[in-house]
C-alpha cells in the first residue's frame, strides 16, 4: 500500500540496530512523513529529554507518495527535540534523500544515544551499520558526500549529512543532501553533531508498492502534461506591471489564468528567485532588519535590481530538479571566473538566502551572495537565520550596543558584505564574535544583552523568515501558533489563494483572487481557511508532497494520488481529519516538553507593526495578533493558549496523548 510498513532503529550508545513494524492503523491514521515521527517521538522522547542530549531521537522520514510514481513527493523530514525552541523540531528536505530511505526498506529511520567517536549510519539491501567517520569529522557537506559514495561499493548512495556548523553544534545548522539541498531548520544538525553522527549513506531496491498503479501514472502523466503546458507563460511577473498594481491591489497570482499558473509557469522558468524584486518592493521582504522600507533603504534604481533574477539565471548551465518533479525550480550555476569569489559550480541560491543577505541588510552585491550562499552549505547552516543573525549584529553595531572590539573588528555598517562574509566564517569556526551569533539571533540577544533583545527578529528561538507577516497578516498566524514556529513553508492568506481550499475541500468558503490591499487586515472566514490550510500541509507532509505541489490548487491531485496508492478510496474531508490529527499530535508534543505557543512563541513587535511604519508599503499597519490568535486556536480546536483540548484529541482517537497531557498538569 507504498508504506514499507517497519522503521530502523539505531542506538549509538549500545551500537544496536534492530528493525519496529509500524501497526496499519497508524498510517490509516497519521499516513507516514512527519505524521509517523510526530507518533515515533511523542512517545519515544521524555518530557526532560536534553535537545543535545542521549534521550533525544532524531529521526528520517520519507513520505506515504514517495517512490510510487507520484509527481512532486520528494520532500523527506528530520525529526526530534529542537534544542533551538526546546519544541517539536522538524525540518524538511527535497533532493533524492526521500525515495532513498523507503528503498533502503524503511518508512523512517530513528537514532538515539551518543556515539563515543564520529560514525555514519550506512544502509545498503537491507544491511545497516555504523561506520567510522574519523576522517569525514571536519570536512564540508560537499566533499564528505563525494567521500562516501567513493567509500561505497554502491553507486545508487544517497547522503545525508552534516558540515562544519552541525559538528559544532550551531543550533542554527541543518542537514544537506546533494551538496546544498538542506533541511535547515530547528537545529537538527546540530542534533546530529551532538551525537557524533556525520551522516546516513542509503542505497537499495526494496519495491515499493501501490495499491493502483496504473491510476498513479494517469495522474501524473496529466499533472506532467500540464506543468509543461505553463512553461512559456507568466513572464509578467518580473514586469514593472505587477509593481505598480501591488501598491495599490493585491493581487493573486490564481487570477491570472486560472489556479496553479505561478507555480507552473514561474518556478518553472526563474525558480523561487522570481520575487527578488517583487518582494522589497512591496513589503514582502524584510529590510534593515525589519525596521526599513524597500523604496527608501533598499530601492530599485540602485539595489533590488542588481539581485534580478535575469543576473542569476544568466549563470544557470541547467535546471535542477528534485526527484519526480516536472517544475524544476532549483539550478546548477557555472561561476568559474565570473565573481571575485573562488567559485565554480554550486547551487542557485533561493529567495530566501538573496533577501537574508540582500534586503534584510542592504546588500546589493550579487557575487558576495553567490560566495555566502556557497559558505553556508557546505557548512551546512541555514541561511535565514545566519542572515537574521548577522543583520541583528549591524543594528547592534548601528545602535552602540557592540563595538568595534567586541565585533573583532569587523566594521558591521549596513551592507558591508566583505565584512559579512569574515563573519560567516567565524560564526562557522565558532571563533570570536561568531561563536556569540552561531546559534542565531535570539541566543546571541541573551549573550549580549544591554537592551539587544528588542532587536532579535525570532519567534521562540527561531529567526523569522523573509516574508513579512505585516504584509501578510496570515504569515504571522503560521509564525507564531506553528508547533514548528517562525516557518514560511505552512499557511498565509496568499498561500490561501494558491491552495484553492474550496475546491479541494468542497463546504469551506472561496477565497477572493483580487481585493484592494487596504482590506487585507480582514479577518472574515479567514480563520477557518487558516485552520484548514495548517491540516491541509500536514496532510502533504505525510505524504511526502513538496509546498509548490499544493500550491497548484485543485490541479495537483494529491487525493486522488493517496487513494490510488493505498486503496483506500476516502473523501478529502477524511485526510483533512488526518492532517488535524497529526497537527495535534505535533502541538501535543510542544505542550508535553512545556511550550505553549502564546506564552512561548510570541512575535516580536516590529513584526506585528507595533509601532506602525511610517512610510512605504507597510505605512499604518498594525496586525490584530491577538484577534488572529485566538481566533485561530478556536477553529483548531485548541485552548485560547493553543493546547489541544482533550475532548477534540479524544474525538481524533489520541485519548492516551489526551491522558498524558492530563497527567503533566499546567
């Protein structure tokens, strides 16, 4: 039914590796992906549990679509105690890692303990050991992936692994895969290097099998057919068109042709760097630290437009996709000679990285952010948070609160990148002033102190990502009552559009394409399409269905793809019970390792408007936080604090997490 139906246990105290079958009823009930870690770790993690400790379980997960023959579920998670929020801690992945795990034979692999020397996990046809990573400890994500598929009698070996930043345990450092695709988020590579775990090398040819096969090729054979259909169109969105109407409408990209074009068309052609432009100049990115605007500190004349997505893709040598992806939004760049930087083939870098080290610190400098995006991952650290970090460091530098000594001497003023790129590397090597910002923005605000804490742009511990939720108020939501916080890849009102919940999910209200941006701040119905948005998501993570999939609209058929693989033939109503479910269980276990999201997770004010900008975009908006919130938890049938509520576990058939929540009291 496409599960393997059995996980892999590693424990790196003992060495002992045995196998767990999974009863059927937890992928009827929770699918595979986050929704069987969420389960896995729930229980298998204690409430005291040290994030970097040896109670701690990191966990690999595929997802229930992965390697059926279903298109756009290559996203695989890693799981387990964030020590970066102390919460549930996941983050997630695309590459070829995903369909890797379940030919290895496994729906999940989990590890525990603590090795007493650096070791890798090699799975190879069924037979898994521990292997020396002496050599590999110190090496970067690229050269330690070449290392063991030359190590490897395999040639089909997939590597997961960590750099530099995970074996030093940055709590902003992530796992990579095929050299820079990384899962970055929550810390979990520094959970990997606190166990001594370089990395986990699989290869095999377990069949996976499905239930309809002959469905899940029609499918996917006209979603395919479709996608290329898009290819040529959409061009609009990088034309002076799209600014002029974004200060005054805001307008869904599901207008223009019907839902799903951006996605197939856009991704396609530029990949996510198509809203560089786009996004400072209508307050979608972030600016000088969230205290500036696009068009008076990082302007088109002289700043956005020297990171255009036509300067990037003048690089491109060929696109990058993920496995079983027609779009292809990723790409392959030949630098030989063409910055100032040693470079030569890397990975585009995402919208995320250009806006972390472009408009958040005012850097207009295309080369420096080629030369960080290649630093980060073969390090292996996210480059959100490493940007948020760093852009933290220039205000306090700004404001006096760190001097030229305490910075080593680095002149920290906005937009020097020579100086950003020095400080990169120390926060890698953890040497000096890196060492204060190496686990972000908010641990280097208690480090510093002196009044810095009000400049740290972080929700619970994790920096805020590059889509300002003053923007979109429904980023602010996902933001803050996430069991995985300060997230992009979840739910906003702009996702809402894209997603088409109504007609995925017949009986929830349609979501207007254009409306003037004045009425954006409204809250109408938009906590019932929030609500359904978050469950929605999780049902795509359990399947292993990347963010752009769903945001094709009722075009992607992932319904239809898990019924035709499992057998099941269920409503959409029902996976959206499923996808609650394993939300639940998610928050379920926050709420057990104490993390409340009202009390814990709370936005900084600048990120809800408080006080309002006074010029640009953003002029006058002050986000109803508090409204949203609790409106919010109500739809999910969470306590006015984002608990889950006992009866609506009970209702979900999680009565024994109802009972251990009971039993921890407040």
């Amino acid at each position: 039914m496409s599960t393997m139906g059995k996980v892999l246990w590693v424990d790196l105290d003992t060495g002992r590796i045995e196998e767990e079958e999974i009863p059927h009823q937890i992928y009827e009930q929770l699918l595979s992906g986050a929704g069987l870690a969420a389960w896995v770790s729930f229980s298998a993690i204690p409430r005291d549990a040290d994030p970097l400790g040896p109670e701690n379980v990191i966990g690999f997960v595929s997802g229930l679509l992965s390697g059926t023959g279903a298109q756009m579920v290559g996203r695989w998670m890693v799981t387990g105690k964030s020590p970066l929020t102390g919460g549930w801690g996941e983050a997630n992945g695309g590459g070829y890692f995903s369909p890797a795990i379940k030919r290895a034979g496994y729906d999940g692999i989990f590890i525990q303990g603590v090795s007493s020397q650096p070791v890798y996990l090699r799975v190879a046809d069924g037979k898994a050991e521990l292997v020396d990573a002496t050599k590999l400890w110190g090496l970067d994500t690229v050269t330690t992936e070449q290392r063991i598929k030359e190590e490897s009698e395999k040639g089909d070996v997939l590597v997961a692994c960590i750099g530099p930043s995970g074996e030093r345990l940055s709590l902003i450092s992530g796992v990579v895969t095929d050299g820079a695709r990384i899962a970055a988020r929550s810390g979990m590579g520094a959970v990997m290097g606190s166990k001594r775990l370089k990395a986990v090398a699989l290869s095999g040819r377990a069949k996976i099998e499905t239930h309809d096969p002959e469905k899940v090729k029609e499918l996917s054979r006209d979603f395919s057919q479709w996608v290329k259909e898009g290819e040529k169109g959409a061009r609009w969105m990088t034309s002076g068109v799209t600014r002029i109407l974004s200060r005054f409408m805001r307008v869904s990209p599901v207008g223009f042709g019907g839902s799903g074009d951006m996605i197939r068309s856009v991704l396609r052609n530029f990949g996510t760097i198509v809203t560089n432009v786009i996004s400072a100049e209508t307050g979608d990115s972030p600016v000088k630290n969230w205290k500036g605007t696009g068009h008076r500190d990082f302007p088109i004349s002289t700043h956005s437009s020297k990171l255009e997505p036509a300067r990037i893709l003048a690089h491109q040598q060929k696109r990058y996709h993920c496995y079983s992806c027609p779009i292809g939004c990723g790409g392959i760049l030949d630098l030989s000679g063409k910055t100032r930087y040693p470079l030569s083939e890397t990975h585009k870098p995402e919208y995320e990285t250009c806006s972390a080290f472009g408009s958040l610190i005012l850097n207009n400098d295309l080369d420096a952010v080629f030369m960080i995006n290649d630093m980060l991952n073969r390090a292996g650290m996210d480059t959100i948070s490493a940007g948020s970090a760093v852009a933290f460091a220039m205000e306090c530098a700004e404001q006096g609160i760190l001097s030229l000594e305490e910075t080593d001497g680095l002149d920290l003023s906005w937009g020097n990148v020579e100086a950003v790129v020095e400080l990169l590397r120390k926060m890698i090597d953890r040497e000096g002033v890196g060492d204060v910002l190496a686990d972000g923005a908010a641990r280097a605000a208690e480090r510093i102190g002196r009044g810095s804490e009000k400049l740290a742009m972080h929700v619970g511990g994790q920096d805020l990502p590059m889509h300002d939720s003053r923007l979109d108020p429904g980023f602010a939501v996902a933001y803050s009552m996430e069991p995985t916080p300060a997230r992009h890849t979840n739910y906003s009102y702009m996702y809402l559009e894209l997603y088409a919940l109504h007609e995925v999910f017949p009986g929830l209200p349609a979501v207007d394409m254009v409306y003037r941006k004045s009425s954006r701040l409204s809250t109408k119905q938009k906590e019932i399409l929030l609500s359904a948005a978050s469950k929605y998501m999780q049902v795509a993570n359990g399947a292993g269905a990347c963010l752009f999939a769903i945001q094709c609209g009722p075009r992607y058929p992932l319904v239809e793809y898990l019924n035709a693989a499992t057998g099941w033939n269920r409503k959409p109503q029902d996976y959206l019970e499923i996808g609650e479910r394993i939300q639940h269980l998610r928050q379920a276990f926050n709420v057990k390792h104490g993390k409340v999201p009202r009390r814990d997770f709370r936005l900084p004010s600048r990120a809800v408007g408080d006080p309002p900008m006074a010029s640009g975009p953003l002029k006058g908006i002050k986000v109803p936080i508090g409204e949203l919130e609790e409106s919010f938890a109500k739809a999910m049938g969470w306590d006015e604090q984002g608990r889950p509520l006992p009866e609506r576990l009970k209702a979900l058939g999680l009565a024994d997490v109802a009972e251990e929540l009971s039993a921890l009291g407040d």
